[in-house]
C-alpha cells in the first residue's frame, strides 16, 4: 500500500526545518501516524494493510510510525500487537504508541508486553502514554473496564513508576494506592536496562512538571508557539526537586486521510518543531518556517 506522501517531500521538509545546534546541522526526524481508527471506521479490519504502511513508512525513509490506542471510545486495532507484527516486517523505523492509557492496565502486564516487544524489535519501541482526555465517551470507557476516571492521573503515574522499577532484574515489590504486588521478575526484560523510553502527552504547566517528574520524552498536545512556550516557562521544576532530562519525540507528522485538513504536512511539522522548545541540546527553534508542500495524495491500493 502505498502512503499518501512521497520520498521527495519528506526530503524537502527535512531540508527546510533543520535545525543548528552545537555547530552541526541536526537531522529532522519525521514520523508517521497509522489510520487505525479510520481503517475502524470504514469498517475495514485487515492489519495487513496496517502493516503494509509500516514498511511503506521505512521504505520513505521515516524515522518512525506510531498507532493509536481506544480500545473502547474509538474503537481500533491493538497498538502493542500491531508494533509487534509490524517489529518483525520492518529493520529501522521506530515504533510508537500514540498515544496508550496505562490508567487501563495494570503495570506489570504492560511492563512485560514492552519488554517482549523491545526484545522483538531491537530496542525499537517508544510508549507514548497519556491520561486522557477529560469527555463522556472517555468517562465511558473508563467505566467500560471498571476503572475511576477521576483517579486516573494518580493511577497512571503510579503505572509508570511501577513499570520503571520492573525493568530490574531482582524481584520487585511494590506498594502504591492503586497497585501492590510482591517479589515479582518478568522476563524477558528489555534489552537495555532503562527500557523502552516513555514519552507522556501533556499540556499546560501541571502537566509538564508531571512529564519532567515521570518521562523520557513529551508530545505536545495541539502544539501553538507561543501557548507551549509559555506552558513550557511557567512549568519548570524547583532546584529541589528530581528533573528527568526529556526529549521530543519525532512530530507525528503523517496524518490520515479522514482528519487531513487544507493545513499541508509542513505546516503541522513547523508547528510541532517549534514547540520543542527544551530539548536535550537546548537549541532554539527554527529559524525560517517550513515552506508549504502539495497536499498529501489520498491512500491506493
């Protein structure tokens, strides 16, 4: 299946919004965000063309492809079973979660579920995490598997600091508010000892002293210039208190064909970038906007 962008336009944006720091030009990532609820939506449930657009992504030279989760809200394909199929038809490309509620699983399954998937992949996945959004239909899902939407952040940072904890090799006991076990090893445990890097989807200051406090990596949610920067400011973290150091992830820039606007592919990919205001580097912003490219052609095959 071929995907609705083109090897010469993913070339031409990288060229247009590379970044300067420490002297060296810095290669723009760019990824890829699966139509998983929109295959859902037609009523189409094949993976395979999934799949198909995983290795498509690779061919294209994009750094990364990532799949949404709602198992209930918006229906779609699981995002882990997917990563792992898509782990064994692909070498290169990063694979994402864009993004997976841990508040509705329990940790030590998720832990084990990333840590098969990284062996399986070598080192490849990204969990994107979030909390999510505050509307009826995610209320429902949360009443769905019998978990309180109204605790959700706190059962989801306690997920993230249990999982972090499993990637030991010495049994772990765990005694939080939601979650308690005792003397538990999954195995295998992921090929590096920090394990996949967690990348948590946030807005506003609150939200981004949680992703200093708990993350690898942060996805803006409806990146504005001025608004995440302000965010970003207000957000910091006192001298006291332990700081993660936290990176961007790759924009999600490949979007479907159901929610593609009249905004181009380089419009959103200016957009996120220029969001990315604390990175690792502590680089600035790009200088020049991204120039517009044609609309994106709609899927074939």
């Amino acid at each position: 299946m071929n995907l609705p962008l083109q090897k010469q336009e993913v070339n031409d944006v990288r060229s247009q919004t590379s970044r300067r720091g420490g002297g060296q030009m810095e290669r723009l990532k760019i990824g890829y965000l699966l139509p998983t609820r929109d295959q859902s939506v037609r009523d189409e449930h094949d993976p395979g063309r999934l799949i198909a657009q995983t290795r498509g992504a690779e061919q294209l030279g994009l750094d990364s492809v990532w799949a949404g989760a709602s198992p209930v809200s918006r229906p779609r394909a699981d995002p882990l079973l997917l990563s792992a199929a898509a782990a064994r038809s692909t070498e290169r490309v990063a694979l994402g979660t864009a993004v997976l509620l841990p508040a509705l699983r329990h940790p030590i399954l998720l832990a084990h579920q990333l840590a098969t998937l990284d062996r399986l992949s070598g080192e490849r996945p990204i969990a994107g995490v979030g909390g999510g959004f505050s509307n009826p239909s995610a209320q429902a899902q949360f009443a769905a598997v019998g978990v309180g939407f109204e605790r959700r952040i706190s059962r989801m940072e306690e997920s993230i600091d249990a999982m972090r904890q499993l990637r030991s090799e010495e049994a772990v006991s765990y005694q939080g508010e939601h979650f308690s076990f005792e003397d538990v090893r999954i195995a295998p445990l992921p090929f590096s000892p920090g394990g996949p890097s967690i990348s948590l989807a946030a807005h506003g200051p609150p939200a981004l002293r949680r992703v200093a406090r708990l993350a690898d990596g942060w996805p803006p949610i409806r990146p504005r210039r001025r608004r995440t920067r302000r965010s970003a400011r207000s957000s910091r973290l006192p001298s006291s208190r332990p700081r993660r150091p936290v990176r961007a992830p790759p924009p999600w820039t490949g979007r479907s064909a159901r929610t593609r606007t009249r905004e181009t592919r380089a419009g959103a990919c200016k957009r996120a970038w220029s969001a990315t205001t604390t990175r690792h580097s502590g680089s600035s912003p790009p200088s020049r906007p991204c120039s517009p490219v044609p609309p994106a052609r709609p899927p074939t095959g």
